[in-house]
C-alpha cells in the first residue's frame, strides 16, 4: 500500500504562495491592468454581471468558479502526488503550483485576445479584463478551495462543486462549465439562452 502524502502546504508552502501571488500582481500590474475598479471604488461584493464593476470588486459570481478552480487543483495534486507517486517535488508545493496555474490564467485572461474572446462568444459583451484586486482575490478563492478540497471527503467537495455550479446557473445562467463551454466551443443557442435571463 502507497504511503500517504500530506498536500498541506505548511509555513513554506503557505510563504511561496503568497509569493507567487505577489509576482502575478506585479505582472499584471506591468501589463498595465488597473489595481482596482476604475470607479474608484472597492467593494466585498459585485452581484451584478451586466456592469462595469463586474471582476473590477473583490468578489462577485465568478468567485464560486474560482473556489472550483481550487477543488480541481487539489484533485490534480492527489492524482500526481498520492496516485502517481511524484516524488522530484515536495507535496507541500502543491498549492504554492496551484497558485501560479491560477495566477497564469490570469494573466492569460488579461490578454487581448483571451478579452476579445470572451466578447465575441460569451454574454460577457462588455468585458474588458479584471482589476489587480480581482485577479489576486480570484487567486485567494481558488486556494480557499484547494484547503477545502484538503481537509474534506471527495463526494462532500464534489457535492459542493455542484452545488455552486447550479446554484449561479439559477442566478446569473452562468457557470464554470458553460464558460469553459462557450470559450472552447461556442454555441449560440447556449449565448441566446444566457442573454434571454
């Protein structure tokens, strides 16, 4: 029977996580992305998604999508450490990687062409990128996740991935898998049936 391996990332873990955070900041900030809202405001919650505060605030719908970004990461973590076996990296970097895959997605939705993606197929008409606080928050829910995933069952993490899945699709027609969906593969039905709620 393999030995079990703890995915907690402990002080160090938790050290270069932040500091992974704090390089994607510093990036994101060089590509000239505003720190915060352009409305000169910061708010804890954004629930409107037709509007220009929207991924400019610390969170908003999306931020349920970015705590299942940290159940798949964790998923991901115990597949490669406690199923495969990787033994060339500590298990307690796991989320420090977490950290820089979610931070490299945003950095890749910051970019033009990921932007104009995400107008021409999506509901997200307006879109224009998220605000440095935005993208470092959706960098804390995501690792919120990852912990989660950590210290609950699978079915518990799975039935509240699936929760939040259903529970924004009632809210706003709008999930991680539609927009996976309509990223990857458009289809207009799907657009015209967001765009109706």
């Amino acid at each position: 029977m393999a030995r079990m391996v703890s995915l907690r990332p402990g002080r160090a873990g938790w050290i270069a996580a932040a500091g992974v955070a704090l390089g994607i900041v510093i990036i994101l900030l060089g590509m000239a992305r505003p720190p915060i809202c352009p409305c000169g405001t910061i708010r804890l919650w954004q629930g409107v998604v037709e509007s220009a505060e929207n991924s400019q605030q610390i969170s908003d719908w999306y931020s349920f999508s970015h705590v299942i970004h940290g159940f798949l990461f964790y998923g991901g973590a115990h597949l490669l450490w406690r199923k495969a076996g990787l033994t060339a990296i500590s298990p307690h970097w796991a989320l420090g990687l977490a950290v820089l895959v979610e931070g490299s997605w945003e950095i890749l939705e910051n970019s033009p062409i990921i932007i104009d993606r995400y107008r021409a197929v999506t509901i997200s008409y307006g879109y224009s990128g998220d605000s440095v606080l935005n993208s470092f928050c959706d960098m804390g829910f995501m690792a919120l996740g990852f912990v989660f995933a950590g210290r609950m069952p699978a079915l518990v993490t799975a039935a509240v991935a699936v929760a939040f899945e259903l529970f924004t699709l009632a809210m706003i027609r709008d999930n991680l898998t539609l927009n996976v969906l309509m990223l990857a593969w458009p289809l207009e039905a799907v657009r015209e049936w967001q765009a109706a709620g």
